[in-house]
C-alpha cells in the first residue's frame, strides 16, 4: 500500500469531514436541529448514510449522527518517519469522505436554498425513479456499467473524444469535480454536446462532493435490485460486495488528483470500483478489494478507457458499423431539435413506412441495399422527403409470428447512430436527421448498413439473410404502402386472437436475475413481462435466437387452477429456477401467491383496504398515493425478488389484457391509478370497460386530482357507485 496515497486519502478525508461539520454548524445554528433534509423524491433518504448504517435521516439533528460516525473512522494522518500497513484506515477514511460528502449535497437541497444542485444542465441527485429507469438497461446489458470521471481534460476536444469513446462502449458516464477550475461537464456543454440520463452522460456537479451521487447510485441499486435491506454492518458489507460483483464502475480521475481527489477515490475503492488516472500519481496495484489493481496511472488519456474497463473485468462487444457516425445505445435518447434538423420523414412532414418482410433465401441477395429515388444529401437542408424502409429477410428458422419483432427493433437499431431522432414504427415513424450528422456523410444507405448489420447481429439464429431497400419517391411509397398495411393488419388480428388457452408454452425472462437471484418472470400471451418490454412474442423469439439465454419455453403442464393461472409446469418451473425460493405462483392473482417482481417494473399494483379495490402507480410519479406510500416506498417493498400478497409490479399493458387480475375480478378491482397513466391507457381502457360491460367504469376510476387520500377516495367511489365497492371482500 502506497504512504503516498495514504497520507493525501487520509488528509483529504480529514478536510471534507471538517468542512461537513462545518456547514452543518451553520445550517443548525441557522434553520434549527429540527429542520427537515432531504434529497429530492427518494425513499433513501441519504442513500449512502442509510446503505451503510441504517440512519433514515430526516431532520439536522440526525446527520449529527452521521458525521459522528465519520469522525470515528478517522485515522490519523500518517508522520513521515513511521510506515505503517495503510489500506484499513486508507478504506476507512474513504467511508468518511463519502458520509461527508452525502452531507455536503443533502445541505444544497434543504433549507429552502433557491439554487440545488439540480439547475441548468447539471443534473445532481438521482431520484429513485431515474434509478429504477436505468435499472433495466443495467439489468439487460445496454449499460454494461459507469464511469465516475472526475476533473476534466486538457481541451475541448479531448473531453469530447473520450466521452464518444465511453457513449460507443455503452458505459453510463457520471461527471463531477473539476480540474483547472473547469468540470469535464462544462467542456461537454461549451461544445453542443447532450447531456442527461438519456444519452448517458451525467454531470452531477462541480464540486468533489457531488462525486458522492454515483455512489449512492451504486448503494441503491444494491438495495432495490439485491433485495439488501439495510440493518448493520453485515447489510453495509452485502451491499459492497454487491457493488463489487454486479455492479461494474471504474474512476477516471483527469488533472491534478488532490487530497479530496485522492479521500473520494479510497471511498470507491471500498465498493470494488478501481481508479484509473492520466497524471502520475502513486499506485496501488496488488489485488484485494477491487478484482484487479486499484490505482493504476499515468495511463494516456487516449488509452484510459481501455485500460480501466480491463482491470474493472469487463467484457464489451463493440458495435462497428461502417458508417460515419458513432454508434451505440447512449445515442438513443439522443434529440435533434427543429433547428438542428437536416430533413425530416415522416410525421406530417411526408409519407413514410418501414416494413419487414420474409422472403425465400433465393429471392434475397445478403448485404444488398438500394437507395431508390434522391439521397439525404440533396434533400433541401430542413425539408422533408417521402420514406419507405422494405427489409427482406430469410432464415430456416424464421416465422410469421418473428416479423414484427424484428420490424419493432428499427426504432432502437437507427435510434442508436447519433444523429438519427427516430420515433414510431409502421406508417407512424417519424425520422430526423441531424444537421451534424448530415455534414458528417450520413446517407440513407447507412440506415440499410445499420439495419442489415445489426439484424444478422441480433437475431443469427433466425436471420440467415437480409438485403434492404429504400425509396424516397412519393410515387413509389404510395405505390408500396398498402402491401405493408395489410400486412400490419394481418399481424394485428393473429395476435389479437392469441390467448393463455390458445398455447402449450409459456416463456420466461431471467435478465433480471443478475440484480434480483429470486426473480422470474413468466411471459405469457396476456401477460407481459413486468418491465414492459417483453411480450410473448418477443421471448418465443429471443429462446430461438439463444436457447441458453434469459429467455426459456416453460411447458404450462396440468392446469392446476383455471381461475388464479396455476400450472404444473409453471410452478416447478419457477421453483428451480428461483434458487428454490418461490414454490407457486399464480400468474392471474395479487392476493394469493402473486408473481414476484424485481425492481424494473412499469407500475405497481396495490391493495386499498378501505375501498375494497386496487390502485396502480406508474413509474415517474412522484407524489402520494391512497396506499399512503410514493412509489419509490412501495418500490423497496416489492422489488428485489419478493412476493409480497397484496402488491405487485406489472407492466402498463397488462391493464388492458382480459387476464388483468381476472382472480379478484380483474378491472373492476381498479379505483384509482394517475392521470398520466390513465390518459396514456384512455382508448384501451376504455374499450376493456365495455367488453366488460361497465362503460361507465373509465370515469368512476379516481386519479390524484381526486384524492390522494384512502378515506376521501372511499367517499368518492360511494358516490360515483364503484362497482368495486359491491364485491366479495379482497382482504
């Protein structure tokens, strides 16, 4: 263990605690020892402090508590005369940072402070839905992990360079603290580039504390994906070696490294996340708490990235396109504004379509891509132009039921070249094409290159052959639309008329099992996968495409319970593959064996007992519920694997199936949901209620302009006559 870095962690520490308890002197003695802190819309409350102790702080008097705690970790500074074995009090002095500095922030957002750390284009605390949002991509490899990047580079260019470089690895990159003055954050910002959670670059801040936020990210999804509920130290340490061996994050450290620099660091080091930095600081390179080295430097800037995804053991795929843009899915969330904009397709600006097709192999030539009609480049720079998209595929294995599965995937195959707004799918797709893109030699027929490529990619086992044609000639685009929408038709009416009876196989989905061991979804016909972006049609694909992937055909076997969907084949099937935990489920019931539910669902479905009926929340709500708990409380119920009667996640689409908790009387059971989700659902749920009979139920079911209030909801469900008031008792 290096002194050097000892000396400069442990003095580093010793700074940022004392300035904690210096801000937290001040706050008290001007706000009182009773003022609420918090962190914005979180059920967390300091996720670190909560994580490792247990503390759910609420007032100033409890983040006492806290900083207490820090001061005890405190090691001396090392003299210059005496070594000693450091790494214990190195890590402990790190924990201390990091306690501090989670005090620091909370301070910016309590005691009616005009300016939080949330403002502009920083981002600073991540609530727990962002959380919970970021989870799937974790969850199904799209974010493999995160970077912690701290300082900035020497120029523009560079700053720009490497955070391209992180975009096309997928890595989620978190910003903060600054070196020179400057913040790697504001060097992005200074040069156009898009920052948020949706093209996964984060800045959290400018300050060294603010670096504390990508580590309470880490901390919860320890407890909302792990199912860790934090008690003492035996949690504290479940939930680093989590971090260790599920969650992959690296530090790259950019500029000079100070003290405060090098006491923050120790503190990620704790979570098994090593250090990587361009300036020539000491090292740490023997193995321990992180899987390899700990501290590796100088590494040149242009080899860092590589250099800390190898001792943080990850193993990335890298998608090469030949195309002049870069790549990867942190550009899917990427906007192009109107004045960004070289062309539009679609919308109301044009005629447009994208459609999929199988062919015999002998009528498709692999790798063919045509441009039929005028290329991006001569489209008038903020004009529009008439658009179809016809994907010819063949395979041995491919079917019917795959081609919309696969035709559904265009929006996130072009979606991820930058530059490329895509939206919508079949005649509703809505395209724009950057300016900077355009500049940059971007044409039609890379939209064939991206999609032939990542077709063969994603789907080999199926996809033997594709070849891609586009025209961009109103004339033939009217001319070819209506094959494709009768085809979408057809579609349509064959999986409209798919049901649990109508199949012998159900599909599973254990993506989620990196992050909840516990957990299994069973994707049926009408019931699809909780996250909401797995149906049935997509897990018969994907277990063709990888048999020994997430997704497995499950045998239903004998029908043990028509009413709450219990079979045979399901249950051992679930029981096995749960690590023996969860021995029935009924696929149709809230009350009785419910499914489990890991921490990526859509919604939350939740038992009212004074109203005799069901409330749902959609993840992004942030208010209070008639449950009397926020979504973020319900989440740390549900998720994680558990089973929990009486509550359960689902997707948003699963309130319009007819196998809606058909158990307890299904739709009917439903008194309050947002007006978000509701007005999202309008038509489909509307629909449902006079298949049901009740078409008047849409109007009975309260929102929270409502109430959000269990007592005052009873009330209003009397007087509007829910039927749900007249049924069997839930509970």
């Amino acid at each position: 263990m290096s002194k050097i870095i000892a000396t400069k962690a442990i003095r580093g520490a010793h700074k940022i605690v004392a300035r904690a308890k210096e801000d937290l002197t001040k706050a008290i003695d001007e706000s009182g020892i009773d003022s609420p802190v918090a962190f914005p819309d979180t059920n967390y409350y300091l996720p670190f402090a909560y994580a490792m102790l247990g503390i759910k702080a609420q007032k100033a008097k409890d983040l006492l508590e806290i900083l207490k705690y820090a001061e005890s970790l405190l090691p001396p500074i090392p003299t210059e005369n005496i070594w000693l074995p450091y790494l214990g009090p190195t890590l402990d002095a790190g924990m201390a940072t990091l306690f501090a500095e989670e005090i620091i922030e909370v301070l910016k957002y309590s005691f009616g402070n005009a300016v939080t750390p949330t403002h502009d284009y920083w981002v600073g605390f991540t609530t727990d839905a962002i959380l919970r949002e970021q989870g799937i991509k974790l969850v199904d490899g799209r974010m493999p992990g995160f970077a912690a990047i701290v300082g900035a580079a020497p120029t523009n260019a560079e700053a720009v360079r490497m955070v391209r470089e992180l975009q096309e690895r997928h890595i989620l990159v978190f910003m903060s603290a600054v070196s020179d003055g400057k913040c790697i954050a504001q060097q992005l910002n200074e040069e156009g580039v898009q920052m948020g959670w949706e093209t996964f670059l984060v800045p959290h801040g400018n300050d060294i504390a603010s670096t504390v936020y990508a580590l309470n990210f880490a901390a919860r999804a320890a407890m909302t994906f792990g199912g860790i509920t934090p008690k003492g130290i035996k949690e504290a340490r479940e939930i680093l070696l989590y971090n260790k061996n599920r969650v992959h994050a690296f530090v790259l450290a950019l500029g000079d490294v100070d003290d405060e620099k090098h006491a923050t660091a120790a503190g990620a080091i704790s979570f098994g996340f090593p250090v990587v930095a361009d300036t020539d600081i000491d090292q740490i390179l023997p193995t321990g708490v992180c899987r390899y080295e700990h501290v590796v430097s100088p590494v040149a800037r242009e080899k860092m990235v590589d250099k800390a995804i190898e001792i943080r053991g990850l193993k990335l795929s890298i998608d090469k396109l030949d195309i002049p843009v870069p790549y990867g899915p942190a550009f899917e969330g990427e906007r192009v504004r109107r004045p960004q904009t070289a062309c539009e397709i679609g919308g109301k600006f044009s005629k447009a379509f994208e459609f999929l097709r199988i062919k015999k192999a002998g009528d498709v030539e692999n790798g063919k891509i045509q441009v039929i009609g005028p290329e991006l480049d001569t489209v008038p720079e903020g004009g529009a132009t008439p658009y179809a998209m016809i994907v010819d595929v063949a395979g041995r294995k491919m079917q019917p039921d795959f081609e919309s599965v696969l035709e559904r995937r265009f929006h996130n195959f072009l979606s991820e070249a930058m530059g490329i707004m895509h939206t919508g799918q079949r005649d509703m797709v809505w395209i724009r094409v950057s300016k900077e893109a355009r500049k940059a030699g971007l044409l039609f027929k890379h939209f064939g290159v991206i999609v032939h490529a990542k077709l063969l990619k994603e789907f080999p086992s199926i996809v033997d052959k594709a070849q891609v044609t586009i025209y961009t000639k109103l004339e033939d685009v009217a001319m070819l639309v209506p094959e494709a929408q009768a085809a979408y038709q057809e579609r349509d009416e064959r999986l409209a008329g798919m049901t649990d009876e109508s199949v012998d196989v159900f599909y599973s989905c254990k993506l989620c099992q990196s992050y909840a061991p516990t957990h299994v979804c069973v994707i049926s016909p009408e019931k699809l996968g909780l996250c909401g972006a797995y149906n049935w049609l997509d897990g018969k694909a994907a277990s063709e495409i990888n048999p020994l992937g997430g997704n497995e055909p499950i045998l239903k076997g004998q029908c043990l319970d028509p009413v709450k969907g219990e079979w045979q084949g399901v249950t051992e099937y679930i029981y096995q593959k749960s690590n023996k935990t969860i021995s029935k489920v009924s696929m149709y019931s809230i009350m009785d064996s419910p499914s489990t539910s890991c921490g990526c669902f859509e919604c939350i479905l939740a038992v009212i007992p004074e109203t005799n009926g069901l409330m749902i929340v959609n993840r992004g709500y942030s208010g209070m519920t008639p449950c009397g708990m926020k979504f973020a409380v319900l989440a740390g119920s549900v998720g994680g694997g558990n089973q929990t009667p009486g509550f359960m996640g689902v997707g948003r689409l699963y309130l319009t199936s007819k196998k809606f908790v058909s158990a307890e009387d299904g739709l009917k059971r439903l008194v309050w949901m947002t007006k978000e989700l509701k007005e999202a659902l309008s038509d489909k749920l509307k629909k449902r209620c006079i298949e049901i009979g009740a078409p008047d139920l849409f109007d009975k079911i309260a929102d929270e302009t409502i109430t959000t209030d269990a007592q005052e909801l009873a009330a209003y469900l009397k007087k509007v006559k829910h039927p749900a008031l007249d049924m069997p008792p839930l509970m």
